[in-house]
C-alpha cells in the first residue's frame, strides 16, 4: 500500500512540475516575441528571433512530455532541474556565476539589471 501511495504522489508532482513549465513552454509559441524579450532581460541573450523560439520551444515541449512520462529520466529530470534553477535565480535576482550577478530593483515592472 506504502508503495503504490508513493507511486501516485511521484505522479502528481510530475504532473504539477509538467503544468509549470508547459505555460513557459506555450509562451514561446502563443507569443515568442514575449519570450525573446524574456531571454534578453533575464538571461542576458540577445537577437533570439521568432523562429528559434519556436525551435526552442518545441524541444523543450518534447523533454517536458517525455519527463511527465517518465522517459529518460537521467535527462529529463536534469533538464528540468537546471531550468527551473535558472528560472528561479531569475525570479530572485541572484545567480551562482558571479559575472552574471544583477540586482533587482524595486519599482513595479520589477526587471533586473546588471550591476554597473
């Protein structure tokens, strides 16, 4: 019984981390130009067009489907951990590479700037 409880909860986590990062996913489709704005200002990668959002977009719906699914879970499961790593530095403001640190100011848009 312990273990089929297990079970399900593992699902549900996948299920829920799967629901996170599919609406990030779905921004590169619905609105790319959004999401290359997204990489310049948080992860400082300029000149991403449309179309490689959508190549980006596209594979990273590929890896969030096979996590969910349970496939290739070395992989999978590195890849959602380093993105939402990285999605979590960008919400806090920090970094762990000390050249990329930026500061996040406090008016309302909130973004983050590199330090002068």
């Amino acid at each position: 019984m312990t273990t089929q409880r297990l079970q399900w909860s593992l699902l549900l986590l996948r299920l829920s981390v799967f629901l996170v990062m599919l609406m990030w996913t779905l921004d590169k489709f619905v609105n790319p130009a959004h999401a290359a704005k997204v990489f310049e200002s948080f992860y400082f990668i300029d000149g991403l067009g449309v179309g490689l959002m959508r190549v980006i977009g596209a594979i990273e719906l590929l890896v969030i489907v096979a996590f969910v699914a349970g496939l290739a879970k070395r992989w999978t499961y590195g890849f959602v951990l380093v993105v939402q790593r990285c999605r979590r530095c960008r919400r806090s403001g920090s970094t762990s590479i000390p050249s990329r640190r930026r500061t996040c100011c406090s008016s309302p848009h909130g973004r983050c700037s590199r330090p002068a």
